[in-house]
C-alpha cells in the first residue's frame, strides 16, 4: 500500500452559486456510514473474512477497498469478496485505485480491467486516490491531469460507475500560476462525470479547510472522508506533523464538517478512515469511530 501513499504529490462564483442553493438542497439524503479498510491495514491481508466480521459486527453497513492487485482483494476473486461482504450484510460502493499507467501511456488495460473488478463487486464508484502529476509541466500540464479525469470519468460510466478523486495534501499546498491544484481539477473536470471524495483530514497542513471547500464547491462532494487530527511530534500520516486519531478528540470540527456536506456538500456516503492509533489496537479505534458517528446522527 505504499504506493497509495507515494502517489505525487474563484471562489468568488462559486460562493456565489453556494448562496444560491438552499439550505436543505441534500438535508434529506440518505447518509451512509462506512469504513476505508485501510484503516485496519495491519490485520486485513492476514485474516480477510476475520476482519471483514469484525467491521460488521462493529456496526458498520459499507467499506471502501484498497490494494487491488493481480486480480484479486487481498486474495479473493471480485466474486469470491463479494460474497463475503454480502454474507456480513455490507457492500463497497466505492474502492480505492491508480491510474498511473494510463496517465503517462495512454494505455487503458488495466484501466478497464479494475473499473470492471469494482463493478463486479457492486461498486457505484470508481475512486482514484492519487495520480501522476508532472509539476515541471506547469498548470497546463495539471490541466491535463484533470482532463484525463473526465476520460477515465467516461470508461467509469461505461460500466455504469461515477468516478470520484480522493484528495491528499498537495491539491492544496502546490500552486500553478497562482490557482491551487485543486482549484485547477475543480475548474477542469465534469461535474456530471467527476465527482470528489472530500478527505477532511489530508488537506488540513496544506491549508486546506473542508469547510470553505464546501461553500466554495456546493454539490460536488459525494463521499467524504471522515478524519480528525491532531498535532504529533514525529513524521505525520502526510509527511507533516499531524496523524489521524479518534473523531472528536482532534481539532477538526469533524461534525460540523459532516452536516454540512450533508446539506450543502450532496455528501452521500459518509467514510470513516483512521491510519494511527496513538497505542489503541485499530480495531478498537474503529468501533469507538462508530459509535461517535452514531451518537452524532450518522
């Protein structure tokens, strides 16, 4: 998974569009809890079905996959982890991906062989954690990263899957003609075809705050993940000196956040992800996660 992590790292209008959609536009969406399985990363490759019982049994009802490799999760054929996520009551409408390969050639092989893998397994969206940015290309170049977004957006819904980017930090603390990155995929990707995975957690050392990324963007985020931080000594989770702990115990205003992308962001699905632990065992630290999620209405 550490390629997941190595993946490279106005306004104006659109506050002004945000004022016009009303305040309960998305209040009544179904919200839906799940948990990016990379939160219990240590475990998971070891014990596939123990794991997946336990994110059940610790009351969560979607996950969202990682490390899709040779074909398979952590082992198991599309069909295969299918029925086990169905035999503990959860599904994966979203799973992590790269398209690395298809950015520098062109080539959409494995492309379509992952986008058809997510399908396979119930997928609604085909989620891109990262890509190959090339800085030395200037914004035209990182504009070219966001078309390639709308054409792998195409291939997705060919198969009847939106695609969604996961942000991490460097959208926010990179600049190109001085337009942040994630102003540049914003303004250069489809917003029928491109939806965003607003990860409230990454961005925060970058600058980022989810909050006026909300207000400045309404209705495009349709996954969100839920993060809180707080400020550590050592190397952070982003390189810097923060690390993801327990919602509600970092300084992020995790609930906050949370309702208003419910009522402004088109937040559909809710997913909880926590990558250190601060001497807890994850598995407790996800449970506790839910249970906080649950007593704040979600």
């Amino acid at each position: 998974m550490n390629s997941r992590r190595t993946f490279i790292k106005q306004a104006g209008l659109a506050v002004g569009a945000a004022l016009l959609i009303p305040s309960f536009a998305f209040d009544k969406v179904t919200k839906k809890v799940g948990l990016q399985l990379y939160s219990l990363r240590k475990e998971l490759p070891s014990d596939v079905k123990g794991v997946i019982a336990k994110v059940a049994q610790a009351g969560f009802k979607e996950v969202e996959t990682y490390g899709f490799a040779n074909g398979k999760f952590w082992g198991l054929t599309p069909k295969e982890f299918k029925t086990l996520l169905k035999d503990n009551g959860l599904k994966a409408p979203s799973g992590h991906y790269g398209m690395d390969e298809f950015s520098k050639t062109g080539n959409t092989d494995k492309l379509k062989a992952d986008i058809e893998s997510s399908a396979a397994i119930g997928g609604k969206y085909f989620t891109i954690a990262g890509a190959h940015v090339d800085m030395k290309q200037g914004a035209d170049g990182f504009r070219k990263v966001a078309n390639d977004f709308n054409k792998v957006a195409e291939l997705a819904k060919a198969s009847g899957l939106k695609f969604a980017y996961h942000n991490h930090d460097f959208e926010f603390s990179e600049t190109l003609n001085g337009e942040k990155l994630f102003d540049i995929i914003m303004q250069n990707t489809d917003s029928k075809l491109v939806a965003q995975q607003l990860d409230i957690g990454n961005m925060y050392h970058a600058g980022g705050i989810a909050i006026d990324i909300l207000k400045q963007y309404p209705g495009r985020f349709e996954l969100m993940h839920v993060k809180d931080e707080i400020k550590t000594g050592a190397k952070g989770e982003m390189g810097d000196k923060y690390e993801s702990t327990i919602l509600g115990k970092g300084i992020i205003p995790v609930k906050e956040v949370m309702d208003l992308g419910k009522k402004l962001g088109g937040t559909i699905h809710f997913i909880v992800e926590q990558e250190s632990y601060q001497g807890k065992l994850p598995i407790d630290c996800i449970k506790e996660d839910f249970t906080i999620m649950k007593q704040w209405g979600y």
